[in-house]
C-alpha cells in the first residue's frame, strides 16, 4: 500500500464515523450511508478535491426542497384543518426559509460534519445560512431517495412539530415583513409599501408609527422605537387583518 492509499484510507475511516455520529443526531440509520455523505458534500469541496467519486449535494437540494414542502404542508394541513390556503402558504413559508432550515441544521450541531472546500471554509462558509440551509434541505432529499417519503415525513414531524403551533413561535417566525411580501405577491401580485406616518417622543426615546400598504390600500399600522420596528408591527397587524378577514364567512 503507497503512502497515498494508506492517508486516503484513513480519511474515508474518519468520515464514516463523522457520518455515523450524524446519523445518531437525526435518528435515522441510512442503508446506504453514501447517501448522507453526498447529502453533506458542498460543490466547493467537490471544485477543490481530485476525486472521481464524491457528488455534491445540488441534485439532493433540489429534491429534499420539493419534499420537505410537502412534508411541512401535510403536518401544517393535520394541525389545523379549518385554516384557509392563504393562512398555510404563509406559514409553511416562514417554517422553510432560509434562516429556519439554517437555524434547524445549526441545532442539530451538523455543521462539522459538512464538506467544504478551504476557500469556502476561509470565507466563513460554515456559518452561512445559504450553505447551511441547502445542506438540510440535501438530507431531506438523501433520506427520501435512502428510504422513501414516510421516513422523511417522520424526521420532518421531529424536527418541526415543536414549531406548528397555535401562535407561531419567535425562533423562527420573525419576519413579519418578509411574511407579509409572500402573501402580497401571491394574493395580490404587488409588494407591500411601508410609510412612516408620525413620530413622536424626545431624540433618545422616539416612537415612529408606520404603515403596510398594499394596492394603495393601508392593511396595517404599527408603532416601534425605531423605522424598522415600527414596519415589522404594521407588517404583523396587516397579516392579522388579512387573516381575520380570510376566515370570516363570505356574505350572502
């Protein structure tokens, strides 16, 4: 055995008990484990290595994001049956962005087992929210491709139930302006426009009040201690509004 082949040895015995720990985290044992590795190979790792046999995990983003929407939208559909379609879109939105998945990937403590090249890795690639939520959605896919839907639908179940709840929870439902530009250009086809209506108070304790409008339509106001605050809380009480008003019985 040269020199190289004992060193490439070594590297593929390390990995195999990286894989393995990630598998004792997700809970999920793969039948063939080169599933989960190409699940947490980025393209960058992939442009820097001289190996024929590693893939990147593109393909497995790619159909891990198509399953894990219709797994958050079958958990979102059983958790709340009377919701409106425009009340699920929003939420299953929020639970996938970018930032959720990240944020998920981060609590799973994944990032050290996840392939980067050095360029990467010196550009702070393992805190990225793009790379790391691309790398959940690539295990979704690898799990799926490993041993079909219903074993995705479980890890999914784990991993999200916390957050279907009746009030969606801080962690990962934020944004309120980000919500409202999905269900703006969905339901009406504009973005939302937000302007300041008055602010009051001393320089070291002003209060803003702003408005959320859509179609030239005020849909919500909000007062904050800063702009940006006061754009969130008029986003969330357009969303309220829009919501109430989906819910209510249509005339007759």
């Amino acid at each position: 055995m040269s020199l190289e082949e004992w060193w490439r040895d070594r590297m593929e015995e390390k990995r195999l008990a990286s894989l393995k720990e990630v598998e004792r985290r997700l809970g999920c044992q793969f039948c063939e484990i080169g599933w989960l590795d190409k699940a947490l190979t980025h393209q960058s790792f992939i442009n820097e290595t001289t190996s024929t046999e590693k893939v990147s995990n593109e393909v497995l983003e790619f159909l891990g994001d198509a399953v894990l929407n219709l797994g958050v939208s079958h958990l979102l559909l059983k958790k709340f049956p009377e919701a409106r379609e425009g009340t699920l879109s929003m939420r299953r939105a929020q639970l996938v962005k970018q930032s959720s998945l990240a944020f998920l990937f981060k609590e799973l403590r994944l990032e050290e087992h996840l392939l980067l090249g050095k360029g990467e890795l010196s550009n702070g690639g393992m805190k990225k929210s793009s790379i790391l939520s691309n790398a959940y959605e690539a295990l979704i896919g690898a799990i799926f491709m490993d041993s079909g839907f219903y074993q995705a639908l479980e890890i999914i179940k784990h991993h999200f139930e916390p957050y279907l709840q009746t009030e969606p929870p801080s962690v990962l439902l934020d944004d309120f302006k980000s919500l409202l530009q999905i269900h703006s250009q969905q339901s009406f086809g504009v973005s939302p426009q937000y302007r300041v209506l008055k602010e009051s108070g001393p320089d070291h304790d002003k209060q803003f009040q702003a408005s959320a409008i859509i179609g030239g339509e005020v849909k919500g106001t909000g007062w904050g201690r800063s702009k940006k605050m006061a754009e969130q809380e008029a986003a969330k009480n357009a969303l309220d509004e829009i919501s109430t008003k989906s819910q209510a019985p249509n005339d007759k």
